[in-house]
C-alpha cells in the first residue's frame, strides 16, 4: 500500500497530539470512516433511486423549491440570519420547529 507523505505526517501529527494510539489506528479509524461514508451514500442514491421510479424523476426547479423552503425555515445557529424583505416578513412568518420551542428562553411558539 503507497500513502502520499502528507498523509503519514498528518497522522503523526494525531498521534503525537494525543488524538490517535496509533498511525496505524489512525489509518484504520480513516478507512472505517471511509467505508461507513461510502456505505451511507449508496444508501442514499438508492432511496432517491426507490423514490424517483416510484414518483418520478426529481426537477431542478423541485430540488431549487425545496432548498428556498429549507432556507427560510432554517434556525441560525451562528452568524447572522440574512435580511428578511419586508414583505417575506408581512407574508411569511418564521416557522419554528418543536426542538426550538423547547429551549430554555425561547417559550412557546
């Protein structure tokens, strides 16, 4: 097995911070990690799959639709929230989701 130099410093440099027993364990831990990543992402392409030969080939302007409904529904949880217009404001309120409701000082929605 050949390993680019990079990668053999950065895992000695886990190992001497403490974050790795290991070069080898830190090797390892990146090919489970690898492997557990490769594994989910197949079980994705394969619901889409699932879903897409049961309902339909999904849009661009149904993924776009989407990613404009996820982005206004969003919490923030760092940084600022964008600037809202002021009719998105009039028209849209912010929804708040269950798990936000529940935090200490947010009350209920």
């Amino acid at each position: 097995m050949t390993v680019d130099p990079e990668l053999i410093e950065a895992g000695n440099q886990a190992v001497a911070a403490g974050d790795a027993d290991s070069l080898s364990g830190w090797v390892n831990a990146a090919l489970a990690a690898k492997a557990t990543y490769d594994r989910r992402l197949r079980a994705l392409a394969d619901a889409v799959a699932s879903y897409e030969a049961e309902f339909g080939e999904i849009t661009a302007e149904e993924m776009a639709t989407q990613q404009r409904a996820d982005r206004q529904s969003a919490v923030v949880v760092r940084g600022r929230q964008a600037k809202q217009t002021r009719q998105t404001r009039q028209t849209k309120p912010a929804k708040r989701t269950a798990a936000a409701a529940k935090r200490p000082g947010r009350g209920a929605a």
